[in-house]
C-alpha cells in the first residue's frame, strides 16, 4: 500500500515538474519570439522612415524621439504615432504613422513625411489588407504611384484637389481600384491639414518624447 503510495506521488511529481518545465519552455519561446518580432518590425519601420526623411538628412534616432497624438485629430481610426526629425538638434521635419479606416478591404496604415515648410517628403503604406493585383498598388514595391505625393503641399496641389482624378482631383486612382487611392489621399491631406492648423506642427519639437497629448490638436 505504502509502495502504491509514493508510486502515484512519485508520478504526480514528476508530471507537475514536467508541466512547470514545459510552461518555462513556452514561456521563454514566446519571449523571444515576441522579441524578434519586435526588433524586425523596428528594423523595418526604421527603413522605411529612411526611405522619407533621407539618410543623410538627420543625425538622430527617430525611434527614440517620439510621441503619440490622438487619431481623431487626423481622422486616424488608431493613435498617430510621430518620430521627429534633427539635424545637430534642430528640427527638419517628422514623419506621422496614420491609419485610415476607408481601405477597401479595412484599415490602411501609412507614414507621411513632413517638412518644416509644410511639404512632404514622402509616404509609405506600412499595413494594408487590399486585393492583390489591384489595391495593392500603393506599395512601392508594386508601382511608383506613392512617389507622387513627394513634395506636394496644400499649396501644390491646392486643397480642393486633393483627390483622386475620379473625384476631380489631383492624384490618379488605380485601375479598376479607386477606394484605396482615396483613402490614402485623404489620410495624407488630413494630416497637412492638421499641421496647418495654429502651428501645431513646430509645436511638437518642444514636447517631451512619447507623451500622449491628446488635446494637442486643439491647441
């Protein structure tokens, strides 16, 4: 009976430890993993906000000077996160991570790069769930219709045209896609719209980094 005994403790020993080793196991997978992922999207982010600002144009860690604004000032279904740009300190520009909720297919993740004159510098798509061979067309990979955004501005064009041609605007649509184009057209304008707003856009070099200032638009 006592044999029996310390058989089944024995067992319920070693499955618990098992179990323990095994959550330990998973646990540092999945810290690792998630570190990983971390680090590509990082890596990822900070190619693409090269591709905007330039290389050579800066001489600080835009990943580390940041902050977050409310969405709803920029018609942003999610936060807008904005990486600020120097060169010896001074400020060059920022590049704004917007999402619009008017894809075709859902929402459509950009970054928008702005100068201190108000113009940009360029735009990427970072996430997107468009149909392949149609909407997805705003990728570089695919095409140069995101390089037409380069050094536009409410000035040029005016805001009126900031549209796709269907609409009578400025900018093309896709063939046999015009919703996609759209909705990163007006993402864009919004935000060169909000930065024309009582010098908000200068404003943002003299906040603290990743502070989350949500009257900021209303300033």
């Amino acid at each position: 009976m006592k044999a029996s005994m310390k058989k089944i403790l024995l067992s319920g020993f070693l499955l618990a430890t098992f179990g323990v080793v095994g959550v330990t196991i998973l646990a540092i997978t999945y810290q690792q993993t998630e570190d990983r992922i971390t680090e590509n999207y990082r890596l990822a982010l900070m190619q693409q906000l090269m591709e905007v600002v330039g290389e050579n144009e800066h001489n600080n860690d835009p990943l580390n000077d940041k902050l977050t604004l409310d969405g709803a000032a920029f018609n942003s279904s999610e936060p807008v996160t904005v990486y600020r740009v120097r060169l010896d300190n001074k400020p060059i520009g920022a590049v704004f991570v917007t999402t619009t909720p008017k894809g075709y297919a859902g929402s459509i993740q950009i970054i928008v790069g702005l100068r201190m004159d108000h113009s940009i510098s360029g735009v990427r798509v970072v996430r997107h769930h468009e149909t392949p061979g149609l909407g997805d067309k705003m990728e570089i990979a695919k095409s140069q219709w995101v390089l037409s955004f380069n050094n536009t501005s409410l000035q040029q064009p005016k805001p009126s045209a900031w549209g796709v041609k269907k609409d009578g605007g400025y900018f093309d649509q896709f063939t046999g896609a015009t919703i996609t184009p759209r909705a990163i057209v007006r993402a864009v304008r919004d935000v060169l719209l909000w930065a024309e707003k009582a010098e908000q856009f200068s404003h943002l070099f003299t906040l603290p980094i990743e502070v989350d200032h949500q009257g900021i638009a209303n300033e």
